[in-house]
C-alpha cells in the first residue's frame, strides 16, 4: 500500500496537480515518456498490473523508454514481450540481435506470435550466428509460428550438429518444427532433408537423452516420402546409421548394431507404410540369431535386441490389418517359427509373448477364419520351456496351476476377441473341462464369457449404425476385457459407422481403451479424425501425467497421418 501511495503522490505532483486516470491511456503514455527516471519505473511496476487493452494502447510509449536505454530498458521490454505487438516489431528485432535486456529469446517468441514474416531473414540470421541456445530455441519457436519452406534448410544445418557438443533441446525444437513445416508445405523437404531427419532421429547424448520423440514425429509429418528411407535402415543399408551406431555400441551401455532396425520398424507402422508389409514377412520368416562375428555379450545383446524388434515386428501387422499376414502369425501363435528358426532368440517367456502376440494380431486383423485355431491353442497350446519351469518349481512345493497354464488363458483372451458371438458354448465347454484338472485356469477362463456374449447380443442387430450403438452402450463400462470387444467389433463395421462411433468416445477417461480407439482410427482415418484429434489436445493439454503423455503423443502421430490421408 505504501508503494501505491507514493506513486500517485509522485505522478500527482508530476502531471501539475492533474488528477492520476489510468483509465487513459495518453495519461499513462505521458507518464513514461516525459516522467524523471524513478517515476517512469513506478508507472512501468504499475502497468504490470493492468488490462491488456491498456497495455496495448502504451505501446508506442514503451518503445520511447526501451529505445531510451538506461535504468527502465529492461522493464520496459519485459512488458513489450508480454504484450506481443506488431507495433513493437523493430525493438523485438533490435533486443533479438543485441539480447541488451536478456530478452532476445522471449523477442523471438514474440516475433513469431505476431507472425511477423518479414522478420523471418532476421532471425534466420541470428539463428545462424548466436552461441546463446536459448535465443536459438526462441527464434526456433518463433520461426514455428510461421512455418515457411525458406526456414527448412537452416533447420536442417541445425540438426546435423553434433548433440555431445550443442544442447540437443536446441535439435528438438528444429524437428519438430522441421515437421510442421512438411505438414503445411508437403513439398518443402527434398529427399537429402528427409534423409538427415531420419538419420537424426538415431541422435543421442551420453546423459541417456534421444531425439527418438521430436524427430520421429517429424517423420510423421513429413509422411509417405520418408518410407524408403525407412525401409533401408530396416534392411541395414544406410551407411551413415551404420557409423553411427558403431559410435554408440559400448560394453558398459551396449547398443547393438540392430537398434536401427527396430526404430524404423516403429515409425514405419505408424506411418502404416504397406511396404512395411513384405519387409516385416520376410524378417519372421528368416532364421533369427547373432552374427557368427559377434562373441560373448556382443551376441547376448544382439540377441536381446533381434527379439525385441521380433515383438514389434509381430504387433506391427496387427497394426497393418494386411491379410497376407494372417497364415503366417497363424503359425508364430502355433509355435511354429518360435520353436525352429528363432530358437537362438528366445527362452519360454519370450516365446510366450511372441505368440500371445501373433495372436492378438489375428485379432486386430479380424480374419475370424482363425478363431478355432485360437480355441484350440487355449485348450491344447504349451510353452515347453514354461512347462519345464513349473515341473522343476513343483518338486519344492505347491505352485499355482495358473502359472503354468497362462499361454493356455491368453489364447482364450484372443479367441473372446475375435469370436463373433457364436463360440460361447464352445469357451464354456473348455472352461468346465478344465476345472476338473486346474480351477484356476476355468476362473481366469471365465472372464471372457462376457465378452463374447456382447458380440452374441449386438451381432445380430440389423444394420451396423444399430450394431455400433449396441456395442458404443458398452465403452464406459467397469471391464477393460468388455470396452476392448466393443471398440474392436465397432472397428469391424462400415467406414463412416465406425469413424463416427469411436470418435464420439475418444476422450474416454479409460486410457487403455483410448488407445484401442486411437489404433482403430488410423483405418477410417480423415481430417474429421484430425479435427478431433486436435481438440482434444487442447482440452488436455494441461493433464501431464506418464499416461497421458503417451496418449497424447499417439494422437499427434495419428494427426499427421490423418491430415495427410
């Protein structure tokens, strides 16, 4: 209070016993430029406090006392960056050159909130000239606001810096404008561009941080264009990643010269590239194991990683929806390739994930032709290696049947989600068949009656739009198993049917299945999908928790795509 008093005793005393009315924006503009210098900081501490129309209307004052210099130049600006007027474009300009109040990162950021293009040399100019990286991330962001094909090759100049040497938040911010850029301009990256995005993406620090995240959404954007590229580093002929990769693989922190494959396997699904699709079959369909160069825990990685990229690989044609998958993760989930061309790569519980796997992807497929072999592994399938580990755990004691048993309740799970109604009979003829032997496998059984029982009561509605509804009236309901069968079978409909379907539940506060919606809107993809997409985003953006986070990630992946499709 005291502060407030002996300002307006001061600018009583200044305006000639004229009243204070900083209702008046010429009052308050008087006030900063032809006030002492004391004076002008209590009106600019002040002003601070204001409305923004009154901060508007001062600008051309504000500028008078930053263009003044001395003790009030800071404030002053501070206030000019808050307001971001186009008014104030020369000063941005000028703070972002000289940074004289510390402000030229907060100037760029201005600059570009005001989109104020013909800046766009100017900053160009001091992005390529600064040491500050924090100024390069502010011009970084403000050339963001106004995406322009002119920006790309200084971005990309950027990003090819050497991360152990430069912050690599300052290569981030390029990606991820490098790929709004490819979104609004399809054609402002050439193939050489698209080629160091996807060598970048590989880029890492010793203190454990990637640009994986901001660069591979970057990929997203620029879409379609960047599958070959892709498609050789999966097939391991980029000799820049090579090199790369030999920089990385260490015995204190391995990072096996297969990596590669993995990365562009994700990012070629979510592109849902079709020449993934071959690439992928032709991968499964190999003998797997580590090079006979490779010795001793060089191997045991290599071999870690093959398996990984194996997983990823399986779900990746679930994702695909490609019917010429279907024969050949018919056999993974029979134990087919498991126990034969990747036996070097796997033990019991990575063969149980590899199948449980295939035949999830089977039901993402949705070819219900599998749905008795999917009956039949749950009644007769075995992991041996599982096997023999609960034969050995047994001789020191009881051990829970369940256990042993777990592939045997999977495969239940996949058949549930597949069937189409017509195989309750069938589960609960497995289901009695079995509590004779191990109870507990019948009671895990048991939970995906309900399952097939919704599909045995939508079904047979008469139309899809009355199907979808009957299944839609289940997507908040308290089972996870329950809502995945409806978003599956909704998915299963007409285009236009399910579009509408699972974007009326999309910002479901079950975010597993959000992220089954999320997957199943890549195939009716559009840029209604994209609308929403997008206001989603900004109705959350504030929720930051892990989960979210990764939600919110696959909806900006799932963006790109459906504006491109």
């Amino acid at each position: 209070m005291k502060k407030i008093y002996l300002l307006t005793s001061c600018l009583f005393l200044f305006a000639g016993c004229e009243t204070p009315n900083w209702n008046d924006s010429a009052y308050v503009s008087k006030l900063l430029t032809e006030s002492d210098s004391s004076e002008v900081r209590m009106a600019l501490d002040r002003l601070g406090g204001e409305k923004d129309e009154l901060k508007n209307a001062v600008v051309p004052a504000l500028i008078t006392v930053y263009k003044k210099k001395g003790a009030n130049q800071k404030k002053a600006m501070s206030l000019l960056v808050q307001i971001r007027s186009m008014k104030a474009k020369d000063v941005y300009l000028d703070e972002l050159k000289t940074n004289a109040t510390g402000y030229a990162a907060a100037s760029a950021a201005a600059l570009g909130d005001a989109k104020v293009k013909e800046a766009i040399p100017d900053l160009l100019a001091v992005l390529q000239s600064s040491s500050n990286a924090d100024a390069k991330v502010g011009v970084i962001q403000a050339l963001g606001k106004m995406p322009d094909p002119k920006i790309v090759k200084p971005l990309i100049e950027i990003i090819k810096l050497d991360v152990d040497n430069n912050p690599i938040k300052v290569h981030s911010y390029a990606c991820d404008v490098l790929g709004d850029v490819a979104l609004a301009f399809p054609d402002a990256l050439d193939d050489a561009d698209i080629k160091q995005l996807t060598l970048s993406v590989f880029f890492g620090t010793t203190g454990g941080r990637s640009l994986d995240k901001p660069c591979g959404l970057a990929i997203q954007k620029v879409g379609k264009k960047a599958i070959p590229h892709l498609a050789a580093i999966f097939k391991g002929e980029r000799a820049d990643i090579n090199k790369l990769i030999l920089k990385y693989d260490k015995p204190v922190d391995p990072f096996p010269s297969n990596s590669p494959k993995l990365i562009a396997a994700k990012r070629m699904t979510s592109l849902r590239a079709p020449e993934a699709v071959d690439l992928f079959i032709a991968d499964l369909e190999r003998v797997k194991g580590a090079p006979a160069t490779l010795k001793g825990d060089a191997a045991v990685h290599y071999r870690v990683k093959e398996g990984q990229i194996t997983s990823e690989i399986i779900r990746s044609l679930g994702d695909l929806k490609s019917p010429k998958a279907v024969k050949l993760l018919a056999d993974i989930t029979a134990g087919k390739y498991v126990t034969e061309q990747w036996d070097e790569i796997t033990d019991g519980r990575v063969e149980l994930q590899l199948r449980q796997e295939a035949a999830y992807a089977l039901n993402q497929i949705g070819d219900r032709s599998k749905v008795e072999l999917l009956l039949k592994m749950a009644d007769e399938g075995v992991v041996n290696d599982m096997e023999k580990r609960w034969m050995i755990a047994a001789r020191k004691g009881p051990v829970k049947d369940v256990l042993r048993y777990q592939f045997n309740w999977m495969m239940a799970y996949s058949y549930a989600m597949l069937n189409d109604g017509s195989g309750e009979g069938d589960l609960k003829k497995l289901i009695d068949k079995n509590a004779k032997k191990y109870d507990g496998l019948s009671k895990k059984m048991s939970i995906y009656l309900p399952v097939i029982a919704l599909a045995k009561a939508c079904s047979p509605k008469k139309d899809d739009a009355a199907k979808a509804a009957c299944y839609a009236a289940k997507l908040g309901d308290a089972s996870s198993e329950i809502r995945e069968k409806a978003v599956w079978e909704i998915a299963r409909l007409k285009p236009e049917v399910a579009r509408t379907t699972l974007l009326a539940a999309w910002n479901t506060k079950f975010l597993d299945t959000r992220e089954i919606i999320t997957s199943s809107l890549y195939a009716v993809a559009d840029k209604s999908v994209a609308a929403k997409a997008s206001e989603i985003l900004e109705a959350e953006k504030n929720k930051s928790d892990k989960g979210f986070k990764l939600s919110h990630l696959r909806f900006k992946l799932l963006h790109a795509y459906a504006i491109q499709h």
